[in-house]
C-alpha cells in the first residue's frame, strides 16, 4: 500500500509543455492589466497607490508560476503549502477595497497557471464591470477640526462651531496647557456637514478664524488629505 501512494505521489506530474507555459503567463498578462486598469479607475486622489497596483499585476504573474510549477503534482502542491504558509505579511491595507483586488489577482493567476482562460475571462469581466459600477462609492467620510487657541477662548469657539455645523459637531478632545495658557480642541464633523455649512456660511475656515483667540486651525480627512 504505501508503495502504490509513493508511485502515484512521484509519478503524477503532469509537466506543462513550453507552449502552454507561454499560453498561461499571456493568458495572464492580459487579464491582469484589466485588473490594474479596474484599479486605476476605480481608485483616486491620496487612496490611490500605483505601487500596490503594480503588485496586482505581479501577483497575478507569481500566482501563475507557481501553479505552473504545481501542475497536478500532489506531493510537490502540499510542500510549496508548507513553504508558503511560513510567510507572514505585515502591510496595512489602506482600503477595505484592496483585499478584494488581492483576491482577484491570486484567482486570476489560478485560473490561468490551470489553462481554464474562459473562467477567468468570463470573471473578470463580470467583477470589473461591478467594480467599475461601484468602485466610486465612497465611505461617510469624517473630518477632524484641530483648534488651537487662548484658553479663554473656548467657550466663543464652542458657540462657533454649533453655530456652523447646527450642533452636529462631536467633541472628540479638549486639552489646555497650563503653560502658556493656550489650549487645544478636537471635533469631529462628516464630509457632508461640511460641505451643508460651506455653502450656507462660506469657508469654514474663515468663520473659525475670525473667531477672538484662534490661533491656527487643521481640517484633517480620514484619507490622508491635510488642509491648514
């Protein structure tokens, strides 16, 4: 018995031929830059990384070696899970989006290190299509208002921001310095609350600024965009 699983674990190897290895990574190549393109479209201003999206691409090409490495070799498949499985990876994904993208590639180079193109193609036109119809939906934004004042001034700062946001302003962080009598305060606003009281009000930024005993303030967006 275990010589009958020995011969069919060594013996099963089912080497690929140079053409249909040349097949798969052109099958690949092409279908992987629909990946980057549904990427690039999909993504915009500081949440956009071309870096990560090059490494779409190239997953998908590595993803596709090693399946045509593995061929239906069960013995060579379960080692190369024994080595992969030591690799821990420590990059934070920026985007929720971004792990789908991931998925999409290691399936991508799946499919095509197997020659089954037609799943492949047929999938990933239907998942771009559906990333391109809502890849542009956007989360509810926060924004973090960073007031740095007098400490007499807090109260007058107070009135000032319910007066702009019509209460809806969320304090998230009051701190005074003994020091130099200044103090620092934190409230949290949406990108809509925002934008409803720009267009009432003007710019946000002069209306605080005008405000007595302001001395400088920071608009700070969950997506790394800084205004000050």
């Amino acid at each position: 018995m275990k010589e009958i699983l020995y011969n069919y674990f060594s013996t099963s190897a089912g080497a690929l031929s140079l053409s249909d290895v040349i097949i798969n990574f052109i099958a690949a190549c092409v279908i992987s830059i629909l990946v980057y393109i549904s990427y690039r479209i999909s993504h915009s201003g500081a949440v956009y990384s071309r870096r990560f999206n090059v490494s779409l691409v190239m997953l998908v090409l590595i993803t596709t070696l090693v399946m045509n490495v593995i061929g239906n070799n069960i013995a060579l498949s379960l080692g190369m899970v024994g080595a992969l499985s030591i690799v821990r990876f420590r990059t934070a994904i920026k985007d929720s989006r971004d792990t789908a993208y991931i998925f999409w590639a290691i399936a991508v180079g799946i499919c095509c290190g197997v020659s089954d193109y037609l799943i492949a193609g047929i999938g990933s036109m239907i998942i771009f299509m559906f990333l391109i119809l809502f890849g542009f939906v956007k989360d509810n934004e926060r924004i973090m208002v960073v007031v740095r004042l007098d400490a007499s001034a807090c109260e007058h700062l107070e009135n000032g921001i319910n007066s702009l946001f019509d209460g809806k302003a969320t304090m998230r962080l009051s701190n005074t310095s003994l020091e130099d009598d200044s103090a620092e305060m934190i409230y949290e606003v949406s990108d809509q609350q925002l934008k409803k009281s720009e267009k009432i009000n003007g710019s946000c930024m002069k209306a605080l600024s005008s405000i007595e005993g302001v001395r400088s303030i920071s608009f700070v967006r969950q997506d790394d965009e800084i205004s000050q």
